[in-house]
C-alpha cells in the first residue's frame, strides 16, 4: 500500500533522491567503490562537499555576499552551545517560542546573561510573540524561524542593529526570504534537507572573533570555517544525500517553487481543520505553520475511530507531540498534495460516519 509520510523528522525525503542515494552505497560515480568506503578526503567526496555548500548558498541567495556555508555535526543541539561559545561576550537575546528555544535559552545561559525578550509560553507556545524590543546592548539576537512541536512559523522578523541568529531546522529552504538579514542561520538536515546526522550552518563571517574566551578545536566555527567542514571526518553519507536534495530543489523551481507548493499543502489542510467541526487547529491563525499543521478533535472519544481510518489508510507519523497532544501534520517539500488530499478525505470520512 502507498504510504503517505508526515512524520515530523528524520521525514519523506524525495524518491528520485532514496533512488540515487541507494545506488551511490553500491556505486559511487562508476568507481568501483561504494560512498561509504572511500577518504573523505578523495577528490570525488570533496566535490560533493563544495556542491552541498554552493548550492546551499545559492538557493538561499547569498552567494559572494561575505557568508560560508559548513556541514557539521552533533545536531542543531550542538548549535545551541556553538552560537554562545562563539558570539557570547556579555548578553544576548533570545524569542521563547517553544522546547526548542528554551533548550537554546539553556544553553546560552552557560555563556553569559539572556534577555529573554518575549514568550509565548503562557498559552503553551500556541502563538508568536509580536510586539517585544530587542536590547540595544546584546551581542545578539536569537529565534526559532518554525517551531516543529506546536507548529508556529515565524512569518515576519524583528528588525535589529543587532545580529539575527536563527534556528531554521524545520524549515529552511521550504520559503522564500531575504536570508540577507540573517548573520548565522543553522538546521539540522533532517527535515527539507536530507538525513539526520549534518548540520548546515550558514555564516557571515565578519561576526566571528568578537568574543575573548578561548574556544575549543571542535566548538569553533573558525577551525571548521578554515578547514571547509573537512576538520575532522565528516558525514559523509549525510552530507552526499543533503547535496542530492539540495540538487533536487534547485532542479523543481527552487525555494519559490517549494514555497508555492507547501502552502497549497498547508491551505488545503487547514481550510478542511476550519472547516470540518469535529477538529480544532492548535496555532493562532495567523502564526500558522505551513511545514508542521498541528490539530485537535474538539471531542476525544473520536480517537480511536479516527487513528484506525489513518493508520489503515497508510498514513505514517500522523500523531502530536506529547506536549500538544491530537495530531501534527508535518508537511515538508518532498510530501506530495495527495497525501495531504488522502488525511482531508480521511477527516471528511470520520465526519460522516459520526
Ligand atoms: N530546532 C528545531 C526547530 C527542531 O525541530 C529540532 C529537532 N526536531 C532541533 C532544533 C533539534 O535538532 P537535533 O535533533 O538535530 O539536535
């Protein structure tokens, strides 16, 4: 049976890329060897670096504009304490807009003050804060672009004098944007990008060297910046198959591509979320995700009915997180419409039985 993915990540990458992928592990470039099996530092895995980290830049539209791309390791996670240890002289200020923000506010808390500008914690994270002032005084300003549990995506940034840091693991290369405006942009690959185990970590290099703390090898983006992502092994694997999604976005229209048909996905799930009145979205309207839908039944005892419809639907990665609870569409660039036609008709079908 099709199976139709929504899982929120590690998530529905695109076939042709599972395709090249696969034969890569058999036969790299006709060499005789597999991916997995040649020196990272042989011409044919080196080539596939520089293409990840051009394209990267170029889909985001900052090539020859003063940043690097790197493929790094250790997760977004790791991001959370490379930002402060890097750019963390005295203080710096961070938007709350979910778990992923507050493990970020953890971190950076080891490294200086936080100024924690605005949260939306009160209503569990179900909104964007909108009107907040950011210190003129920080050494930066952080904030999560989507956030992939409760499904808010920031639609609009802050203006700053400040340099704008953001974590955009759930969504970058998903939209168009003016990425100018950002000095440090990081995403684990897992979602749009390709599997997990790389970090892309996009730089505008001049923000670097304003901290006096000494910073070790692996936590400095100076040693990996001068090493082009090569100071240690990387990973290979996920770097390879980062670079063949890159690829395949480029090839299907870009990001104003990919931005057209996600919202398509997102308009058609939430318009059926509005509409059928068994189910409730959890975001505020306007803060609405276009990459993870997150959605309630306004009456429980419906669960097990409507799990059943899904599950022998072939619909895969369905269910929210626990901390929201109900259902999480996550609705990446490789996830057709007609598996988001397929989750419509299944909540037009519950609506009918009931
Ligand atoms: N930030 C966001 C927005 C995420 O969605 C995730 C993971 N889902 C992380 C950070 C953490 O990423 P990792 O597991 O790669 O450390």
């Amino acid at each position: 049976m099709k199976k139709h993915n929504f899982s929120a990540g590690p998530c529905i990458l695109p076939q042709e890329v599972f395709q090249e992928a696969s034969q890569a592990i058999l036969d790299f470039n006709n060499s005789g060897l597999s991916i997995l099996e040649i020196s990272h530092r042989s011409a044919d895995f080196v080539s596939v670096m520089d293409e990840a980290q051009s394209l990267a830049l170029d889909l985001l539209g900052l090539k020859n504009k003063g940043y690097k791309a790197l493929f790094l390791q250790g997760g977004a996670s790791t991001q959370f304490l490379m930002v402060a240890y890097n750019l963390l002289n005295k203080k710096a200020a961070y938007l709350n807009t979910g778990t992923w923000s507050s493990k970020a506010i953890k971190e950076a808390k080891l490294f200086g003050e936080v100024v924690e500008v605005a949260s939306s914690k009160d209503k569990n994270f179900n909104y964007i804060p909108k009107s907040y002032s950011i210190p003129e005084d920080v050494d930066y300003f952080h904030c999560t672009s989507n956030n992939t549990i409760f499904g808010t995506q920031m639609k609009e940034f802050p203006p700053t004098s400040r340099p704008l840091i953001c974590d955009m693991s759930s969504d970058i290369f998903s939209r168009e944007m003016d990425f100018s405006k950002f000095d440090l942009i990081y995403a684990g690959a897992q979602k749009n990008m390709g599997p997990a185990g790389t970090t892309l970590v996009v730089i505008k290099e001049d923000i670097l060297g304003k901290v006096s703390r000494e910073i070790p090898s692996m936590m400095n983006y100076k040693t990996h910046l001068d090493k082009e992502s090569m100071f240690n092994t990387p990973a290979v694997y996920a770097v390879y198959v980062s670079m063949l999604t890159l690829r395949w976005i480029k090839s299907n229209g870009g990001l104003a591509a990919m931005e057209k048909r996600n919202q398509e996905k997102a308009d058609l799930l939430y318009a059926e979320i509005d509409r059928n009145p068994l189910f409730k979205g959890f975001a505020a309207k306007e803060d609405r995700s276009a990459m993870n839908a997150t959605f309630n039944l306004v009456d429980e005892s419906h669960k097990e009915t409507f799990d059943k419809l899904w599950k022998d639907s072939g619909v895969n990665g369905l269910n929210g997180h626990r901390s929201v609870g109900g259902y999480r569409a996550s609705m990446y660039n490789a996830l057709p419409l007609e598996s988001v036609q397929v989750v419509v008709d299944l909540m037009k079908d519950l609506e009918e039985r009931i």
